[in-house]
C-alpha cells in the first residue's frame, strides 16, 4: 500500500506518486467510453434469435478499466479517470449538437448527404443523451467504490470476487438508471424490463469471461508500477479530482 507521508486533516492520505502506465490507461478507458457511446448505439445487432445493441459488446471494457485502476491504483486515481470521462462525453455531445446545426455551406453538395447522416448517428435525442450520461457517472462510481472496498475486506485476495461483483453492482445501476430515463413511456413496461435484465446480465458475463485478461493487465501493471493500492484511508466522496 502507498501512502503520503503528510496526511490531510480529514485523515485522508494523498497518494503523490507518479506512475508509468496510469495515464495511458485513463486514456485507453475514455477511448473506449466515447466510441461504445458513439459509435456502438448506431446499430443493432440479432444472434440466436436475440436482439441487442452493438455497443453492449465494447461498453463492459470501460470497467474492466475502471476495476483494474482501482485495483493498482486505488479509488481516487480511478475516480480522476471517470470525470476525465464524464467531460469527454459532455464535450463530444455539446460538439454533436453543434455540428449537427451549424449552418450549411450551400455551394458544397455533399453536405447534402453527410447532414442527413450526422443527423442520425449524432441527433439522439435529449433523453438518451442524458441517460447515458448520468447511468455512466453513477454506475462507474459504484463500481469502483465496490472494488476498493471489497480490496480492503478481502486483504487483497480473490480478485475475481471484486471484478464480478463490482460489476454486477455497477452495471446493474448503469442499466436501471439509463434505460428507464431513455426509454420510460415510450417502450412497453415488460419490454423496458426485460432489456434492462438482458443487458445486465449480459454486461456481467463479458466481465467473467474476460475475467483472465483482467488478472493478466493487473499483474503487469501491478510489477511495473511496483504498485498495489489499498483504500484504507480514502475519502470516497465522488465529487473531487484530488489524489
């Protein structure tokens, strides 16, 4: 475990250290946060008769990042990299929105096909915007707040006892607060449950089967950084950016 030699007079204990990889990973975790979000809502995808989105396929990676910045190197690191996150997708809706209704330059023709397009795969409307936005705040928080403290319960051991249910935790929030304030009113009650259970259930089974890709990046980077976090005198308040 590291900590400060200066503790804060919440007896919070500021981790000063820099590391090698942590900044490659908060950008490998906000490139994948952007194009699920992106990218992966555009298309729905059917396999053995069921339906779901494409981007349920690549969103479960952002936490397995989130469980493995918690895990080497704690929850604050892990929650700097979710605002950096959150500010990524307020950034990439307000420039949709803007690209959507700039004026067009009219001597150009092949705006003509390219507004349409944009339109589409960027207009989502407000409800699904918001939705994304806050399922993936919350959610996020919840699932490192999960993986930190079960780190501490465990003493460090059986990590895929931390990933899994951090993950059920943290995605079973994400599902029950995005798709209801989404898709409330406008798909049917049975319908708006069974896709928020599906996804749930599916998101969990990508993060036990990716569960030894998961030991493999947290041993690297634990020997690399010569680091291995412990949360026992973190503030878990999700409202700072503070080591």
């Amino acid at each position: 475990m590291t900590e400060s030699s200066a503790p804060e007079p919440s007896g919070h204990v500021p981790n000063r250290r820099h590391y090698r990889y942590y900044d490659l990973c908060m950008v490998a975790f906000v490139t994948v946060l952007l194009c699920s979000n992106l990218i992966g809502p555009g298309k729905t995808c059917r396999v053995a008769g069921v339906t779901f989105g494409a981007g349920n396929l690549f969103f479960p990676i952002s936490y397995i990042f989130g469980d493995v910045l918690t895990e080497v190197y704690g929850f604050a690191r892990a929650r700097k990299v979710i605002w950096a996150g959150f500010g990524a997708m307020i950034f990439a809706t307000v420039m949709g929105l803007f690209v959507i209704h700039a004026p067009l330059d009219p001597n150009e023709p092949y705006n003509q096909k390219i507004q349409p397009a944009l339109e589409v795969v960027f207009g989502n409307t407000w409800r699904i915007v918001v939705g994304s936005i806050i399922a993936f705040w919350v959610g996020d928080f919840v699932n490192c707040f999960v993986m930190a403290k079960m780190k501490v319960w465990t003493k460090g051991r059986h990590l895929w006892t931390r990933t899994v249910s951090s993950t059920f935790f943290g995605q079973g929030v994400d599902s029950v607060l995005f798709y209801p304030i989404a898709f409330a009113g406008v798909w049917a009650p049975r319908t708006l449950v069974g896709v928020v259970v599906f996804n749930w259930l599916f998101k969990v089974t990508v993060e036990v089967v990716l569960t030894p890709v998961t030991y493999f990046v947290v041993g690297r980077l634990k020997r690399a950084e010569h680091e291995d976090y412990f949360d026992t005198k973190t503030q878990f308040t999700p409202f700072s950016i503070g080591d």
